[in-house]
C-alpha cells in the first residue's frame, strides 16, 4: 500500500491553485480510482489549513474542507504524535508546529510526506519527503 501524509502547504498549493497544486489534485484523483493508495492529514494541519483560509477571508469551513479532501483520513494528533514531532525541531528549528505534526503521522504510518515546504529538502529526515514544487 501506498501511503502519503499531507503537510498544509501541500493542501493549501491546491486550494489557492498555487504551483505544485495540481499534483495534490492529481493525487486525490488517483485515490478514487486505485484502492492501494491512502492519504491521511494530521488534525494539527487541518486546523492549520482552515485558519489560513479564514486569515485570508477565503470562506472554507470544516465541511468544506471534508468535501475537498473527500477520502483523506483526518488523524487526531494524540500524546506520540506530539512526543515524536517534538524531536524534530531538533532537526531544524524553523520547522512549524504543522511542519512537525506531519513528520510526526507519516513516521508512524510510515508514509512519504508531502510538502511545498523546500526547507524540508536541506534536513536530515528520517521520513520520505515529496516535494510537490520543483
């Protein structure tokens, strides 16, 4: 099986039709059709998606949010979520919280994470990383 954890940037890239956006839409397309294919996103960048929506007064409610990523697993970020993110701004310090939460899930679902975070690239990571931008 396919896994992939979804950062906000990478969601955000295909609400705002930024670059990079249309591989997260290609993506969730390709989970409709092919079965081995699971996307999941940390309820840490859920809230982050939905609070950069409302800072920018771009209308997206939760029920939005659930109808764009129809099939995407919502992951609730427990106690070893938030122990293992907690290592990584040892990594990095300028990795967000977000940034972090992300890392964290697709450590423990052993999954690539997607991202349009190019700081990522430049730290040592113990997790596969797809950058959705050149």
């Amino acid at each position: 099986m396919n896994r992939i954890v979804l950062d906000s940037s990478a969601v955000l890239a295909m609400i705002l039709n930024e670059p990079g956006g249309d591989r997260v839409a290609a993506l969730l397309g390709t989970m409709e059709l092919e079965s081995d294919v699971t996307v999941s996103v940390s309820s840490v960048n859920w809230c982050e998606i939905l609070t950069r929506m409302q800072r920018d007064k771009v209308r997206m409610t939760g029920e939005r949010l659930s109808a764009v990523l129809a099939g995407v697993e919502l992951v609730p970020f427990g106690r070893m979520d938030a122990e293992a993110a907690t290592g990584y701004v040892l990594v990095n310090q300028a990795l967000s919280l977000g940034d972090r939460a992300c890392l964290a899930l697709a450590r423990s679902l052993q999954a690539t994470a997607w991202t349009a975070e190019r700081l990522w690239a430049q730290c040592a990571l113990d997790v596969p990383v797809e950058l959705i931008r050149p």
